[in-house]
C-alpha cells in the first residue's frame, strides 16, 4: 500500500517506510519505523532538538508511506529506496566504483570474470580488489588452475582446449558435475578457505596415483604448487577461522570515511573505502547504522560477524537481515511471532532463532586491536581526502572556475600523420582517476587537422551528455594551447554548456584560461599543478594505448602477409611510414620505395599486389 498524506495522524500504526517531500514532490528523506504514526509524529514537535531535521521540516510539505509486514521488511525497503533516489537529508553511501571484483558467473558451466559492476544477477562476487594488477594476476593463476571457460558463447572447442586451459564443457569432453567441483573450489579459494582447497587437491591426487593414473597425479601436483606460492604471499595471517568484516568511520566535519577490511578464515583479503555524504553532522552509531544497511543490500558477501568501534542502532533487526541473507531459508516463515529475551536472543513461539551473524564491539585482545587498526587507516584515508580537497580548492582559485572540480575530464588526441587517429576521455572524481567512466574514440575526422579531431570529440561526448540529461563536469581540460581551447568553449558554447575549461600544454606546463590573454604557469610544487599533469599525463597514455592497438590490430590482419618478400620487419616498417593500410593501398611506386628495407623489385610487386586486387 501507498499513499500520500499530510497530517501525521492518519497514518496507521503498522511498520513501513515513509518519505518526507518538499512542495516540487522532491523526496527529502526516507526513514523507516515500526510504527508509522509513532514515528513521525516526532517529526512534527515544537522542540526539535537535532539542527538537522528542523532544516529538513522547513522544506517539508507532505509524505508518502508504505506499509510492510515487518520491520525487517521496511529496513530493506528504506536501504533501497536511499540508494535509488539519494535524498538530500539521509547519509548516503557513495559507492566507489574504482574497485574490480571477481565474478563467478550464474550460468550453467560459470565462467569467472573481472569485473567492476556488482549486479544483483545471480552471480557471485569475491572483492573488491584495490589493484587491478592483483586481481589479473590472481586470475591468470585461478585459470590454468582450475580451468573454467571464459568463452561468452559455447560453440565449440577453441583455442583454450587445445591450451590446456579449458577442458571444453561446450563439446561435452567433460561432465557438468566435473565442473561445477571445480567451480566449487574456485568459490572455496576465494572465499580465503586455501587450506581446504589443498585438502581435496591432496586427496584427489593420492587416489589418481593410487589408482595409476600418473597424468592426472602430476596436474594436481602443478596445482598444488601453484596454490602454494600464493598462499605464502598472504600477508597477515590470525590463528582463527573466521569470516569477519571489520568497519571503522572518520569524520572531520566536512568529509566523512568508512574502512572495511574484509577477513576471511582469519586472514585479511582486502581493504575497502567510501565517502558518505549527508553524514558530517551524526554520530558514528548512526553513521555506521546507515553504512551497515546500505553495503549489504547488494549481492555482497555477508560474514558471520561485523567487528565495529561503536555499537549501531537497531542491532538485532540488522543481525536477523543479514542471517536472512546468508540462509534464506532458516526465515521462511515470517508468519511467526518473534520476541526477543532478556539477552538479545531472538525467538519465535519460543523456538530459538538461529543467528547466523553477530555486531560486535570487542573490547580487548585481537579484535579490538584489528579494529583500532582499521580506525588508523580510516583517519589515513580521510586525511588523503583533505589534501585532494585542498589542491582541488587551490585549482578552483587559480583558474577561477565556479565551483570545486570534483569531476574532472580530460581529452588527449593520439594519430600517425593523421592515419588511425583516436581520441581518450579519462575522468578524475576528487582527485583520482575514475577507470570505469574512461572512454576512447575512434575518429573520423581526416587528419592531419588536431583542431578539428578535437572538435569531433568534444562534439560527440557532450553532445550525448546533453541527449541523457547528465551533469557536466566541474572541468574540462584539453591537451594542447590556446587554439585546442577556443575549440572546446565554442563546442561547449553551442551546446549551452557552463563549465570550467582550460587548455594545458606541456612543453612549459602552460595553462590556458578562457578570456585571459596570457597563459598561467602554476608554482612548480603547487599540488593543483599535479593534479593536471596527472589528468593530463593519463588521457595521453590511454590515446597512445588504444591507437597502439589498432595499428597492432591491422599488423595482425594484414593483407601484405599475402605479398611474397613480406616479412613481419617489412610490415612494421611499411605501417609505421605510411600509418595505415589505406595509404600503402592508394602509395606510388617511387613512395613505396622510400620505405627503409624495400628494393625496386618488393615495391612493384607491392604496388601491383595492391592494384590487382583493388575491387
């Protein structure tokens, strides 16, 4: 049920999840409660003692509520309802996307991919991982371990059967159950259960050499070792076997961090970090209440406790939702009652409640000190922020933007004499490079022209911004001087887009300012120069990347293999003086013959190939 009220005392007495509105129908705030009526009524006293919820009431115009059946059902519902509509009163998690994970695919013979978006499809997820170096090299290890297919469409043995590195499901050459224990044991490794990986494998090859099968004896014997080798790189090891989340907030009044470290059978896998917004005038309890409800309401991996430097509000209601969410099927029966005794037990019809996880505040002895150690590195991390905040400010007052560049986007423009001409976007949100909202453009614009590639690029990316309706960004930056600059404000003017916009050439580190007649030149040390040559130094190398590619592209599927006399040194050569194909294709003789490496006789036969088979 919905429905959209004004006066508090129509609402029933039921639990659900209610959302404070402004008068544009603009959700201010979603809250849940186990009583609609009792709790917002608090909303509407005399005496609000909280600065920022009589902030929030002189917005408030009506709200819309809807019932639940449960509490548990109304914890759920507000966590979604915040992550979907961000309403400007609630403590958001901003989710940092940077972060790969490693997904095991939900389909019938999984595959296992890198990722960095976390789906609620049925897959299983194992990170996030703060080094994508780390998270490919574990992948390259996990593959010729464990061998699952990376193929998106099973049509038959390819390269990787005849590799060793998939045992090709698609033609039947192995059974679904062979699989899937395999499968099996991939979840188990990267869940941090290694030893139990090393049991089986050690059990499976004592009975392939008992039973004389010496070839699969000695895979298993390479599996081990390979197994062996990472686990000893493991850095920090706790004489227990427990899976533990271990969460720790700093907030200086302007910036707010959360940490996780993720412990899995008492070893630390991974470190994780978030910024919340809407959240610098709470306590930590609520802080970290918000956090808790928000990160495990998508397809992560919930561990039997959460280890926590302040207890968090609603304690046992999130305890029995993440239980919930480890064993759905323990919670069935929601038509139970449940109480709870005088020890936080929960039960039902006096039937013990299974709690499948634990908050816990330790007080002393390891996980006390784990937990002052994830506070550490919160207090880090925050401090990060502070300095990228500082130079981001010093850059807003240098180059007199409008407002602080928390999104940046840079623009580089990579080509050979005009030929594969490419183009780079790379982003920077706060001052670190946002990977996933990297973009690269192949252009069609006939080069040599750097003005009007520029043009083409800036054309089609806010152009398709405009078309979506999304929010530019703080700042624009184009390599190269005042002409790249003039054409980026005119494509920007064109579209009715107000930003910031410089061009930054490199020879003198000069940067270019719209309307100022002199190029600025930042202090050598200056952090927000840094931050430039950063953003700038990572758009070149992502062009020059990607035009590498496709020049490697064409090298790999040349039509010069066909010509007699080409070998593999004649063919870079060729590519690298003329750029691309095209322009071998439409070259002279004598033009060919300029080339470092070819004779009279190679460039005819070169010239001819080409004219022959022209149609």
């Amino acid at each position: 049920m919905r429905a959209t009220i004004s006066n508090p005392n129509d609402l029933p007495e039921k639990p659900g999840v209610y959302l404070l509105k402004d008068v544009q129908d603009e959700i201010l705030y979603v809250g849940k409660a186990k009583s609609l009526k009792k709790r917002v009524k608090s909303y509407f006293k005399e005496d609000l003692e909280d600065p920022k919820t009589r902030v929030l009431m002189r917005h408030f115009h009506h709200l819309d509520y809807l019932v639940t059946d449960t509490e548990k059902e109304a914890l759920i519902l507000e966590s979604n309802l915040i992550k979907k509509h961000l309403p400007r009163y609630n403590i958001r998690l901003k989710d940092d996307k940077r972060y790969p994970y490693l997904q095991i695919t939900s389909e019938d013979y999984p595959r296992l991919l890198i990722t960095r978006n976390v789906r609620d499809d049925g897959s299983q997820y194992y990170g996030p991982f703060t080094d994508v170096t780390s998270v490919r090299n574990l992948l390259k290890l996990l593959k010729p371990v464990f061998q699952l297919r990376d193929c998106k469409r099973m049509d038959g043995p390819c390269l990787n059967y005849q590799i060793e590195l998939c045992p090709a499901p698609c033609s039947g050459q192995v059974t679904s159950e062979y699989y899937q224990e395999n499968v099996e044991k991939v979840k188990l490794f990267l869940e941090g259960r290694q030893k139990e990986v090393m049991d089986l494998l050690k059990k499976e090859m004592e009975q392939a050499a008992f039973n004389q099968d010496y070839e699969k004896a000695v895979v298993i014997r390479d599996q081990l070792f390979s197994l062996g080798e990472v686990m000893e790189k493991q850095k920090m090891e706790f004489n227990r076997s427990l899976d533990q989340d271990v969460i720790a907030t700093s907030n200086d009044g302007e910036v707010v961090v959360v940490v996780v470290f993720r412990v899995r059978n008492g070893k630390i896998m991974g470190k994780e970090d978030f910024l919340m917004e809407g959240a610098q005038e709470n306590s930590p309890p609520e802080i970290l209440t918000a956090f808790i409800k928000q990160y495990y309401s998508g397809p992560r991996q919930v561990p039997a406790e959460i280890l926590l430097p302040v207890m968090i509000e609603d304690r046992p209601l999130i305890e029995k939702w993440l239980s919930e969410k480890i064993n759905p099927e323990e919670y069935l029966d929601e038509g139970l009652s449940e109480v709870q005794n005088d020890q936080g037990e929960n039960h039902r019809e006096g039937v013990p409640h299974p709690l499948l996880v634990s908050v816990k505040v330790p007080e002393e002895g390891l996980e006390y000190r784990l937990v002052q150690m994830v506070a550490k590195n919160s207090s880090i991390i925050l401090n990060h922020h502070k300095q990228a905040r500082g130079a981001l400010l010093d850059l807003k007052t240098y180059l007199k933007i409008p407002r602080i560049p928390r999104r940046i986007e840079a623009f580089d423009i990579s080509n050979l004499a005009g030929k594969n001409a490419v183009a780079s976007m790379v982003v920077f949100e706060d001052g670190k490079p946002s990977k996933n909202n990297y973009r690269k453009y192949k252009l069609k614009t006939p080069g040599p022209d750097d003005y009007a590639m520029m043009q083409e690029v800036l054309r089609r990316r806010y152009e398709k911004l405009v078309s979506k309706g999304e929010t530019p960004p703080d700042l624009v930056v184009v390599d190269g001087g005042r002409g790249q600059l003039n054409v980026a404000i005119e494509v920007l003017d064109s579209l009715g887009i107000q930003t910031g916009v410089i061009g930054l050439a490199k020879e003198f580190e000069q940067v270019f300012i719209p309307e100022v007649a002199i190029p600025l030149i930042l202090p050598s040390n200056s952090p927000a120069l840094h931050i430039l040559q950063r953003v700038r130094d990572e758009a070149h190398r992502f062009a020059v990347k990607y035009h590498k590619n496709l020049r490697d592209r064409d090298l790999q599927t040349s039509p010069l293999d066909k010509i007699q006399g080409i070998g593999p040194k004649r063919k870079m050569n060729l590519m690298r003086h003329f750029g691309d194909l095209e322009s071998i294709k439409n070259a002279s003789v004598d033009e060919i013959l300029e080339v470092k490496g070819i004779n009279r006789n190679l460039a005819i036969n070169i010239h001819g190939f080409f004219r022959k088979n022209k149609n």
